[in-house]
C-alpha cells in the first residue's frame, strides 16, 4: 500500500459511481455499525454496457484519479489499492456483476466453488485465465526475537538480521488463505546442521496468520556461517508453497 499498487480497469467502459476520502482503517466488530453502507470503502463502479458493471473497493485514500461519467479503457489507472471500508488487510476487492447479479469471472455461468476455480474448466471472463491458488506464504524470515505481528504485514521484520550473539534466532512464516488442519512448518538450518524444525497447526480458517520458532544460544554462541530458514504451508499432507530466506552471521 505505500508503494502504491495500481488498480486497472478491467474493460472499456464509463465510471457512473465513486467514492473517495476514507481513511485506511483497519475493520472492527466495534467499527462495523460507523461503516454501515460503506463496506466498500474507496471505490469506482464502471458500466461496461449490455448490463455488464465492475466494481472496484477498498481503494486508498486520494488516489482515486477518475471522474464520474469519465469514459476509460481497459487497463487505464483506477487508484491504488487501500486500506479502506471493511477490510482487515490492503487489497482489492474486485465485483463483477451482470444486470445486478454478482457473476464469478472464473465461472460466470452458474454457482461458483473454489474446485471450479482450481479446475480451471469452461469458459470463463478472464482474457488469460490466472491460475488460483487457494492458500500460500507471504513471506518468511530469520530473526533474533519473535518479530512483532504489526512489523510482520508492515513487511519490515527482515530488518535489521539477527547477529552472532543474538539470544536465540527464531524462524518465521507469514500466510494467507490458512485452513483448519493446514500446518505452517519452519525449518532452520545453520553451519552445524539443523537449528530447529517445527510444525505449526493452523486451528481455525484465517486470511492471514504468522507462526515463528526459535532455540536459544548455545553455549559458546552461533556458529559463524549461513543460516537458512526454509518455511512451507502444508494443506492435505501437500506443501502448497514454500519460501527460503538466508542470512549469514560473521
């Protein structure tokens, strides 16, 4: 969100309803009734004609650079993706609707199931259809304590790396689409073989989680060498993606 990821429109068409000011907020329980009507947030309805509407959410605050009643193309700017409405992490929330009727792009003629999707079968409204992915990893890294969540979504618990008389190093993983049973496994190895290797079990479905481990110092401190975390989300007894990340204490 603050490098400011474009929003596209997704066909030719011209913009008949906008929305901007919002601040980027993060969605509560207690926020819910204050935001009543504007779940939405940021956004830009375009009508692409023959009853065909995209709409276009949670859109950050002052970049939304068109106009109502604005002709646009396909793939002309919309904004930015934002932090706005009801929504608990920056992204787009794309709605493709047709004569008011939501319609799946990726099954446009009929109810719609994650299997459809991974099946990737029939027509669909994608000029190239991208593959769906139903859970993965965000990111992973190497730290010298357990990174704060807030550091974690900011995408700055990287930095600074860990040093060779760090009290423990601690292996993490960031994921998105977490399913009841999938397991976050963290391995780290270091010069003298592995450091730690742990299975974290995913209790309940969430949109985004993190899960970390780490071991203490040993006596006489890290060896000096390269340290990898290697970190895999497991769904079905299958790795659905997996990151490495390294570093190297001196």
């Amino acid at each position: 969100m603050r490098a400011g990821v474009d929003v596209l429109t997704a066909a030719p068409g011209t913009v008949i309803a906008l929305r901007d000011g919002m601040p980027a907020t993060l969605w509560t329980d207690d926020s819910a009734a204050a935001m009543a009507g504007r779940d939405c947030g940021n956004g830009v309805v375009v009508d692409h004609g023959r009853g065909w509407r995209t709409q276009y959410c949670h859109l950050r605050r002052g970049s939304v650079g068109v106009t109502r009643g604005q002709a646009v193309t396909r793939g002309q700017r919309l904004g930015h993706i934002g932090l706005s409405g009801r929504t608990r992490f920056p992204h787009l929330h794309l709605s493709v609707r047709h004569n008011g009727a939501v319609v799946d792009p990726f099954a446009p003629g009929g109810p719609a199931t994650c299997k459809d999707a991974r099946a990737a079968h029939g027509d669909t409204l994608w000029q190239t259809p991208p593959a769906y992915v139903p859970g993965g990893l965000l990111d992973a890294g190497i730290a010298a304590r357990v990174p704060d969540y807030e550091a974690i979504k900011d995408g700055t618990a990287g930095a600074p790396g860990p040093a060779r008389d760090a009290p423990v190093l601690v292996a993490w993983g960031h994921a998105y689409g977490g399913q009841r049973g999938d397991i976050l496994r963290l391995v780290l190895t270091g010069p003298d073989g592995r450091v730690i290797a742990h299975d974290a079990p995913v209790q309940k479905a969430q949109a985004r989680l993190f899960r970390a481990a780490g071991r203490k110092r040993p006596a006489g401190g890290w060896p000096a060498g390269e340290y990898r975390a290697t970190v895999e989300l497991i769904r079905a007894g299958k790795a659905l993606t997996r990151l490495t990340r390294s570093v190297t204490l001196n």
